[in-house]
C-alpha cells in the first residue's frame, strides 16, 4: 500500500511547472456596487434648483478583458487609450413649480488644457467621454416650463490608479481559472501559458479598488505567469508553464512596451505606475522542488533551472532535509537571491517609472509544522518544520533585500522612502489554515484535476489563501504615509 502511495505522489508531484501553489473555490467577481448619491441640495419644491452626481465607468473590467482580443496575446494598445467614459446625473434638480424642459452641461478641462464639450438635453443624465484624468469644472444649467432656471457648478477630479502586477503562480492565480472545468464547458484563464487568472491576490485588490469610488478608476494590468523566476520570465524571456515558441517576453519589458511604446520609459510624457506588485523569489530557491522531495523521498534532485523535469532514481526512506543534493540545491539557491533581487530593482528602474512598489512575502507553514496528509501523506512533521523554516528563511531575504530606506530632503530632515517595500501579513494571514486544516488555504490534488485539468493546482493558494493575498495588499496601499524625522537614521 505504501509503494502505491510513494507512486501516486512521484506521478502527481513530479512537474515542470517550478511554483507549486493551491486550487480555490472559483466566486466570480462582484458586480460593481451601487454607491448611494449624496442628499440633494434641492429641497424647497417651488424654486428651481440645479443639482447633480457623477461618476465613472468601470475600467478594469475592459482593460482586463482585451487581452484576449489581441493576436499577440497582448493588452491591446487601443483599449488602455480610450477615453473615459462619465456618467452625470441631475434628476433630483427641480423646475420650481414646473418640470424642467432643458438640461444645458458645459464641461471644461482644468487639467486638460483645450478641451470643452457643451451638450443641451432634455434628458437628466448625460454620458460624455473625457480624454485624460485630472480635474475638470462642470457647468449645470437647468431650465422648467415658466421659464425659471438654476446654475451649479462643481470641479470634478477624475483619477485613474494605473497597477501593474508581474512575477510567478502566486501572482497569476495558479490554481484557480477564470472559468473553472465543469460538464459541459472545458474552462479558461485569461492566459492559458501562464495560468492567469483574474481570481488572484493583485487582480482581485485591483477590482475592490475599482469597485469602493465610483468617482475613481483603475487601469491593471497583469503580467504574471505560473512557473516565472527572476531571470527566466521578469528580466529574461520564458517559454511559459506550459512551454511553446516563440517565448514570453520579459515581464518589465512588456509592461514598458504597452505603456511607453517601446522597451524604455524615460520620456518626461511617459506614463508613470502608480502601484507595481511584485511576487517573485519562490521559484529561484526552488521551493516547490524542496516540497517535492519531501512529499515523493526523492533523493537526486537533477534539475538545476527548475525548468527542467526532476529525475527520480529510487525513493530512499530518507527525510528531506536529510539529502545532501536536496540541501546543497536550496544553499546554492539561496547564496544567489540577493543578487538575484538587486538584479531585478536595477531592471525596474532602468525600464519602469513606478511611484510605489510592493514585493509580497509568501505563505511558510504548508503543513502547520505537522505532518501531511491524503496525497502529501509522506510528509512528516519533521520534514514540515524544515519546509516551513526555509519559507521563513525566503520571507526574511525579501524583507532585507526591498526594505525602504531613508531619503535626505534638506534641513536636517529625513523622510522614510516607503516607494519600495514589503507586503506583509501573507505568512501570518495563512496560519493555521494549512493544507491539512479544514477549512484550508491551500488546493489540493483532486480539486485542481476537477477544475483544470491538472495537478498545477497543488499546494497553490485557493480562493480564501487569495483573500488573505488581496487583503494584505489592500492594507498595505491603504496605509502608506510619509514619515518626516529630523535627524539622520
């Protein structure tokens, strides 16, 4: 019985995919929350009065969706262009004693130099297209039967937040398709090669964003992909998770090329990311190896790019930690990821304009430190505790290699630069809810053949482990200020 089990997890856990995450329950989306209009400064119903409320389409639902429309398998150029599209709203102004016949709107770019659209309707609500984001003066006339009329104006601030998520399958969603496999539809992701999928950690924080201001919007774009380490998928091409030809282009490079019409943002017109996610690092140590010699007892772990499948010469009666060429891979690994991550930062600043970035940690305790169970039942306590100690060790390289500094702004003060930090609180949010704990973070094997066909699924955060994912990265955007001290640190 127990050379049935060792077999099942060798066949199910040997992989080229390097990332291994969880499979979650698929929610879809929420619909965009109606927000209750402020109460109407019209209240004396024999004097006419001008009155309105505005707000914004959803941008983050096109900009996510053309992804698929391009050939290239690209975000297409034309959608991210587009206008944005405001909503005004002045049915609760009043005619005075009669009911108002004219609605005359004058919109006039405070921060769009040029632009003016005047419109005369008999309607009360209005849709007109602005070109940029910034403020813009409203102008609202309204006119009734007898003649009476009313003026309001008010400065519409329109905000764009532009985020850019890129990195592996904790980024990407692994585990959890845009449309899961049922019985009778084959499923989706958004990016078949990558396993991207609209259900993960940052498109998810995304789309809460979007969904909070109706008077604000949000252009994401994601370029994360399953199986993704530092040099092969963010700063070097990839052939994807599921490896075809010609290759992704580096995530970076792509992003530039979308945003600044080639590889480079340097121009002063260039447009800036207001927000850039990062979740990178997993793969470059070879985590997922790490959790598959201690699931299966493999003992020679002969990959050595984790893009490669892991040769399995017997299955030694031996722990993990145990193995000397398990052991010497995670050091050699491990030695390079700093230099690994200073790589990258210099690759962002030489390509990107960010004004804030955010590395996430990772989940560390697969198994709570206790052994594991159905299909990673081979896992012992011991071999958990060394897992989870190695994920510690992974947290602790991102917290110093992208802590945020000090930056000097003259007379003896210092302001803490905050534009490159961690997100936290991912370790702690999975706590407790490990791959064996009901209820858990974590998919496991049967629901990830279920929903997509494959046991990539595995060990990848699902829809809860996603929640936390999205939460911590909400808490962090929602928490950022400007510390001023005035001494040196």
């Amino acid at each position: 019985m127990r050379a049935i089990q060792i077999g099942l997890a060798v066949c199910f856990l040997i992989s080229l995919a390097p990332s291994p995450t969880a499979a979650p329950s698929v929610r879809p989306l929420p619909v965009q929350a109606a927000v209750p209009s402020p109460v109407s400064t019209c209240v004396l119903p024999d004097i006419a009065c001008a009155d309105f409320s505005w707000q914004v389409a959803d941008r983050f639902t096109p900009v996510w969706q053309s992804w698929s429309r391009d050939n290239r398998r690209n975000y297409s150029r034309s959608v991210f262009r587009q206008p944005f599209s405001l909503a005004f709203d002045a049915c609760r102004s009043r005619g005075g004693r009669t009911p108002i016949t004219l609605y005359s709107w004058v919109l006039r770019g405070v921060d769009v130099p040029g632009f003016s659209q005047t419109r005369e309707v008999g309607s009360c609500q209005l849709s007109i297209q602005a070109p940029a984001e910034g403020a813009y003066e409203v102008l609202l006339t309204v006119r009734g039967q007898d003649g009476q009329a009313a003026t309001t104006m008010q400065r519409v601030v329109l905000k764009d937040l532009l985020m850019v998520s890129i990195g592996d399958s904790y980024a990407s969603g692994e585990g959890n398709p845009d449309v899961p496999r049922g019985p009778t539809t084959p499923g989706s992701w958004q990016d078949r090669r990558c396993h991207r999928s609209r259900f993960a950690g940052p498109a998810q924080a995304a789309w809460e964003l979007e969904r909070r201001d109706p008077q604000s919007t949000v252009t994401f774009l994601s370029y994360a992909c399953s199986g993704a380490q530092i040099r092969k998928g963010l700063i070097g091409e990839y052939l994807g998770l599921i490896p075809q030809w010609p290759p992704i282009p580096p995530q970076i490079k792509a992003a530039a090329t979308l945003l600044c019409g080639d590889e480079l943002c340097d121009r002063l017109a260039d447009p800036t990311i207001d927000v850039l996610l990062i979740s990178i690092g997993g793969n470059d140590v070879g985590f997922s190896a790490s959790v598959m010699a201690c699931a299966a007892k493999l003992d020679d772990i002969a990959d050595r790019t984790l893009q490669s499948i892991i040769r399995v010469d017997f299955i030694p009666q031996k722990d993990c930690h145990q193995q000397p060429q398990l052991t010497r891979f995670v050091e050699e690994r491990f030695r390079a990821l700093p230099g690994l991550y200073e790589e990258l930062q210099q690759e962002i600043r030489k390509r990107l304009k960010v004004d804030a970035l955010y590395i996430s940690e990772y989940p560390v305790d697969l198994f709570d430190s206790r052994a594991g169970c159905g299909t990673l039942e081979l896992v012992t306590a011991t071999e958990a505790q060394w897992l989870a100690s190695q994920g510690q060790r992974l947290n602790q390289i991102i917290h110093n290699s992208w802590s945020p500094g000090w930056v000097h702004i003259g007379n003896n003060q210092w302001r803490r630069n905050r534009r490159w930090d961690v997100i936290s609180e991912i370790a702690s949010g999975f706590a407790g809810y490990g791959y064996c704990a009901t209820p858990t973070y974590y998919g496991h094997l049967g629901r990830s053949i279920t929903q997509q066909l494959d046991y990539l699924g595995l060990l990848h955060p699902n829809a809860d482990g996603h929640r936390i994912y999205k939460d911590a990265i909400l808490r962090r955007l929602q928490t950022v200020w400007e510390e001023i001290i005035r001494f040196p640190p």
